[in-house]
C-alpha cells in the first residue's frame, strides 16, 4: 500500500479505525470519510486526515479532472483505493430500524460507484456474511442487494472492485455500549464491572469470531490482489455465544429471541486464503489475555 492514495469511508468506526492505522504503517496517504454517526473522534489516528461529511456527498466532491477537493483536508487527492464500510452493522439492530438501515446502507452504494467511476479508484465494499446465513432481517437483505449492485454496475462500467465478507469480529475498538455493541466487548466490560449481560435466546447460535487484526491483513491483501466477489475473512473455529460466555467467565441471564438473529452461516474463506491469507488470532488465547488482565486490574 506504500505511495497509495486510499479513501476509508467510516475510518473513525470499530474496523475503519483500525485499517487507517494499518494503511498508514504501510506508507499509504489515507482520508477518512465519516459522519460520525457510529463513528468517534477517539479513534482517531495521527498521520490520517480525517472529512467530517457523509458519503452520499462525495461524488459531489470531484472535480471534471477526476481530483476530489475534500473541505477541510489539507489536500487534494485521487484515490487509487476506496473501502466503503459506513453502512448500518447489525442485524438484529435494523429490524424495529428499517428506513435508516435503507438510508445508511443500500441508498450510500450508488453514491461511491459513482464516486469510483469518476476517480477511477477501485471499490472494495464490506458486504456481510449474512448473506451466508439463516437470519432475515433489514441489514441482511441491503447488503445482499448491495453485493448484486456492485458487481453488476461496477461490472458494466469496467470498475476495478471486490467484494469482502466479514465474519462476527472483534478486538481492538469494538463497542461495548449502545445501539451497536457487540458480544466480546459486552462480556469483557460485564467481567470486569461484575455486571450480567442478557443473551438473546436460544445462546446456541454459533459464529466465526475473527480478530480485527486478521481482517484487517484480509482485506489489504484482498485490495492488493483481489478482484471480484465472494472473498470471505472468517476464522476457521467456530463458537456458540454460550461457549463465549464461558470463556470469559461473566454473569449472564437468558433474554427472549429477537427478529433478524440467525443460528449460523456458512464459512466462505477459500477465495482469499488463495491469495496466502490466513487467521492468525484465536478466540480463546485473545479472550484468556484479556480476562488476565481483568483479574490483575489492568
């Protein structure tokens, strides 16, 4: 990635954050784009320059050149490399949400094909491995016709994109609170304030719980070399949310199912293991550092 000009769209996010500051230790110039609607200030990384706006405008930030003037950066560019991952992020959070989940997910894609068309960067969109699995809901259904918009589109306009699935992941900046916490983070943060957490039944649903480092490294590698759709980033072990809330050993009570929770999907990482991918952090050593380092007060 050294020397290239590369846009994150929902850099200041839990897995945007996280690969502005991979993209920037690997020598790229990196903008975030970000409404800071889920996004936090907190996340910022030094070296990256960071467009309070929405992506919706930033096909209205290119000039007949082909050059995006940002407000407020501190210079123009054009991009080599778009990586589109502000849209809604959870499931069962879009089902009593439809109309924002159809507003911030399937009404932003048209806006940054466009914006690639005109830049001639490559798109790499963030589908969602629910389009693998069993649960319906508002977000499953967006982002599966998401991944038909782009490869047609992108296809009939010959721009270079690809297609990534990202498996239930974790670590660094993970929400622990609010409309978009996810489980590692909530059973961590309940272990270490004695709380209990509610778990949405039957707590046998199993998921491919991968590590933001490992999909960080998947999907640079699939930006790099990749072209095309079906690129899964998922770890090979898979866990039930029960087994993960006895590794981390916290309190928990038994909530009533909820609309858009599915069982299961199915794993769908041969693609990018092709390209010499490969998990590298496990659930169960990641989980028994951080409970450590909860027992020892760190």
């Amino acid at each position: 990635m050294k020397g290239k000009n590369i846009i994150v769209a929902g850099g200041a996010g839990f897995v945007g954050s996280n690969l502005c500051l991979a993209l920037r230790d690997n020598g790229a110039r990196v903008v975030s784009v970000d409404n800071y609607s889920n996004g936090s200030t907190d996340h910022h990384v030094p070296g990256v320059d960071y467009v309070y706006a929405d992506v919706k405008d930033l096909p209205r930030m290119v000039g007949d050149d082909g050059v995006v003037k940002f407000p407020n950066a501190p210079a123009d560019m054009r991009p080599d490399i778009v990586f589109h991952l502000a849209e809604f992020c959870r499931a069962e959070q879009s089902v009593p949400l439809p109309s924002r989940t159809m507003m911030t997910t399937y009404h932003t894609v048209p806006c940054v094909i466009d914006f690639c068309y005109k830049t001639g960067a490559k798109l790499m969109y963030a589908g969602s491995s629910t389009k693998y699995g069993d649960g319906q809901s508002p977000y499953a259904t967006c982002k599966k016709m998401n991944t038909y918009f782009v490869k047609d589109i992108c296809s009939q306009l010959d721009i270079p994109f690809a297609i990534t699935y990202f498996y239930n992941v974790y670590g660094n900046n993970e929400p622990a609170t609010g409309l978009f916490a996810m489980l590692i983070a909530k059973a961590l943060r309940a272990k270490r304030l004695g709380e209990t957490i509610t778990v949405t039944a039957p707590g046998t649903q199993r998921r491919f719980f991968t590590n933001v480092q490992d999909i960080i490294r998947g999907l640079m590698l699939v930006a790099e070399h990749g072209h095309g759709d079906e690129y899964g980033i998922g770890a090979d072990d898979e866990y039930s949310v029960l087994e993960v809330l006895d590794m981390v050993g916290c309190d928990y009570v038994m909530g009533p199912p909820k609309a858009g929770n599915r069982m299961g999907s199915e794993l769908m990482s041969a693609k990018t293991k092709q390209l010499g991918w490969e998990p590298k952090v496990r659930l169960p050593e990641y989980i028994a550092d951080k409970v450590r380092e909860i027992e020892q007060g760190l």
